[in-house]
C-alpha cells in the first residue's frame, strides 16, 4: 500500500502530504518491532522500526540518547528547538494498513550508541544500542546531492549475497532487484552490488534501499528521485575518442573526459587498474597513468538520465610534458595585504616545467613569473619578496618560491576572485574558480589533478588552513 504521509525528521520537513495521519486507533501499548531483527543492545547500524497501535498525533522521533523529563514534555508539546532538535536523528515515516506506522532513520546509526524510539504521548517505545564492527555497504552511485531518473543504486564494502535477489525498496513496497558488480557488465563484483528499481510508477519522490542484505547492513539515506531527464548528446572532435558517455582526450599521465554535465558513476579499467569516479562537473581526469603508452579502456558508465555506456577501446598517451596548476589561493591573509597573500602551483604532468613566460592572471593584471623549473609533482608558490612566516604560513620546505612583485592588479580579493594560469603561448592552463575563504584559510583544489570544471574539487582548506607547497586537504561540507 502507498504511504499515506513520509516526512523527514529533524528537520521536521514534509515530502508528501501534510494532512492528520489516518491511523487505527488499537488499545492497549504499541508494538514495535526491529528491521533487521536483533537484540535490544546490539542493533545492526542501519534499521526501521514497525510499530502498531500508534495513535494520532503520536509519530515517535529518533532520539540521540536517552530522554530526560524535559525532553519528553517538550516532545509532547511539539517544542524541538535548541539542543534538542540537535539530537533528533534524521528519519522517514510511513503509515500503512491496520494502524502500523513505519520510522526509518535515514543517516548511520554511530557504533556502541545509545538511541531512543520516543512518542510524544507513550513516551519511550524502545531504547536501542548499536553493535560495533558491523560490515557495511556504503552508497557510491547516486551521491546524496544528485537525483536520478531511476531507481539504480550502486554501493561497495563489505560483500554481500546478492546474485539477481529479489528485495523489496520504501516507502511503502516496491519490487526491486540485487546484483552482484556495477551494472550490467558486473565490474568489481567482489566489493560491490547494484539495486534496480523494477518499477516506479508509485515510487514517490525518493526511494530506499533494504537495511540489511545477507547480514551487511546496507546505507540509510535515501535517494532522490527526479523528473526524466532529456540529455545533448557530445559531439567528439578529432582529438577526442568518442566513448558515448564523454569524449576523451590523452595527455601524458592522465585522460581528461568531457562530458555533457550530467552526473555520472565511471566505472573503469585500465590496463588492469580499477578507476571507480563520480562525475558532477563537466569534465573529469583520470590520473596515474604511464606516459608514452597505449592505454586499453573497458568499463561502463551510468548516469542521472538513467542512462548505462558500455566502454571498451584504446588510446595512447603522450610523452612526459609538464603541467602546471592552480592548486590553492591564500587571499584572506591574517598579516598585512597584499603582501602576506600567496598562490600555490603544482606540476601535475610527467615531466618537467620552465615557468620563464608564464602569467598568473587576475581580472585586471597579470604577474610575469620568474625563471624557475618544477619537477614533476613539484610544488611552486607565487608570493612577494616580503613575505614574513611568522605572521602566516611557511611554504614547505622543498616548494619552490616564485618571487613577484604583487599577485594580480591591487591583491587578491578576500571574498574570490577567479584566476588563470596562461603559459607562454597565451593559452589558458589552468583556471581557480572565485572562491572566499576565511582569515587565515586558503581555497584550495581537493587533488592537483581536479577539474577546473568540477565546482566540488574547490573548497575551504581544512585546519590548519592551508598548506603552500603540500597537499591539499578541504573542509567536509
């Protein structure tokens, strides 16, 4: 039977229809029962509670913990601001036949904790702990910020008995199927499975996967769902080879796939080597390649449209070239500006740069940068010759410093500004997108060899907050 009401808790934000829940009035104390079954203090990190004899007005929430007095009274008054609310655990609701109501927490439930099932009139219906160590199936495809026009999911960890088995996905029933691997073609089979919607004609706007298959508990969240999607197809230039999914272009140590924008799991092999990516840019690098090789290429691509490529060719790489980029932007500097602000450089190519002739441009000036090599994986940072350490950063010891007289026109602004990297033929190499940080934080690129397209490689550096001539690691969003 369809769901008569789904709402997600914490916060408290409708999906469906927000009128009274039409539940059966049942006397005595409610039910409740564990998906997957399992003892009270060792429950599997992912699960729903089915529960009967819930009456109106009384959807229990999932509590962090264990309800003191106040709690309760404010649940029973609806009141679930402040810490509170803060301890409510994101969850769908769903009332079917006879009275039994559904709650389905849509997050992991954190190992060795302690939750509540809490109804603002009965009080607390359960009181749960999680066991430690449970094998999990994380999702890979869809991730949480992208939804598909089918009901395919892709997750990988801990194997699970999955060879075309039947299972059934909420709200509510709808038929579905497991297989072993990604997609048809049943790539990394030993750590990974796909879930098919077999039908969603009454699916709603978001599905959800089983809690548990063969003992692995399975992700939680759900998966949006969207309209169908109508997809451009690529038009490849002579450059590129044209792989149905995207076009491809062969540098030294890596392939550079254009794609048409549209969300998609790349699931790869290339000479032997595995390359599972999710694509929600425009282009995407496959890196850690060896230069001057032909490359074989199989593997299958599945997009938000619904969409699977099937991917089987060739395509040599060139010769060791460098290949600088924009790695990370020190704007918002906690010393002086401009002179305290820098730009890091990494040479991502297999061979070797000469900088003499390069441009860091801004929008209104370009700084010359000086005569200087990068190694391959060599890191540079473009700074003033006044530069003091003790005020912010010190670049790592073996980057090499590109000493400028200024960084753009008046400074880097410290709420973004886009910047390019033009070699001495005045092609653009390398493009960093406007991005504010904070005092004392660089914007930086996730891995030297992200996308300039890819809006999800660019963010705030995580603590310390930055890192001048080492890798990059970001803040979690």
């Amino acid at each position: 039977m369809l769901p008569l009401r789904r709402v997600l808790l914490a916060p408290l934000t409708c999906l469906a229809s927000c009128g009274p829940p039409e539940l059966s009035e049942v006397d005595g104390p409610p039910r409740v029962d564990l998906n997957p079954q399992a003892p009270l203090n060792a429950v599997a990190p992912a699960l729903s509670f089915t529960m009967s004899g819930i009456r109106r007005g009384s959807i229990p929430v999932v509590l962090e913990g264990e309800p003191s007095a106040t709690d309760l009274g404010r649940l029973r008054r609806d009141d679930l601001t402040g810490p509170l609310n803060e301890r409510i655990v994101p969850a769908v609701w769903w009332s079917g036949v006879e009275g039994f109501v559904t709650v389905t927490p849509v997050r992991w439930l954190e190992d060795e904790a302690t939750y509540s099932l809490v109804s603002p009139n009965a009080g607390v219906l359960a009181a749960v702990e999680v066991r430690p160590g449970a094998p999990r199936l994380e999702r890979l495809w869809p991730p949480a910020s992208v939804a598909v026009s089918d009901g395919r999911a892709v997750l990988c960890g801990a194997r699970a008995e999955a060879s075309d088995r039947a299972v059934e996905l909420g709200p509510g029933v709808v038929a579905g199927v497991v297989r072993s691997g990604i997609g048809a073609s049943g790539m990394a089979m030993d750590r990974c499975i796909t879930v098919v919607a077999e039908s969603l004609e009454e699916a709603g706007d978001f599905l959800l996967l089983p809690r548990d298959l063969s003992g692995v508990a399975v992700d939680p969240s759900p998966i949006e769902l969207a309209e169908p999607l109508d997809v451009e197809p690529l038009a490849c230039t002579d450059d590129e080879l044209d792989v149905g999914a995207g076009c491809v272009t062969a540098f030294d140590n890596r392939l550079l796939v254009r794609t048409n924008g549209l969300p998609a799991l790349w699931a790869l092999v290339l000479d032997g080597r595995e390359f599972l990516e999710v694509a929600q840019g425009a282009e995407l690098t496959v890196p850690d390649l060896q230069p001057g090789v032909a490359v074989s290429m199989r593997g299958l691509v599945l997009d938000a449209a619904g969409e699977e490529f099937s991917i089987d060719g060739e395509i040599a790489l060139a010769e060791p070239a460098g290949a600088p980029v924009i790695g990370e932007v020190y704007a918002d500097a906690l010393g002086p500006e401009p002179g305290q602000e820098w730009v890091e450089l990494v040479n991502v190519g297999a061979g070797a740069v000469d900088l003499r002739g390069w441009m860091l441009e801004d929008a209104t000036a370009a700084s010359a940068l000086p005569a200087a090599t990068l190694a391959p994986g060599a890191y540079g940072v473009v700074l003033t010759p006044d530069y003091d350490v003790t005020l912010d950063p010190a670049p790592a010891r073996d980057a090499v410093l590109l000493f400028v007289d200024k960084i753009g026109g008046q400074g880097l602004t410290n709420s973004g500004e886009a910047l390019r990297l033009v070699d001495p033929t005045g092609k653009v190499r390398s493009r960093f997108p406007a991005r504010a940080a904070r005092p004392g934080v660089s914007a930086a690129r996730r891995f030297p060899w992200s996308s300039d397209s890819d809006a999800t490689a660019f963010g705030r550096h995580a603590p310390p907050g930055a890192s001048p001539g080492s890798p990059n690691v970001l803040e979690a969003e």
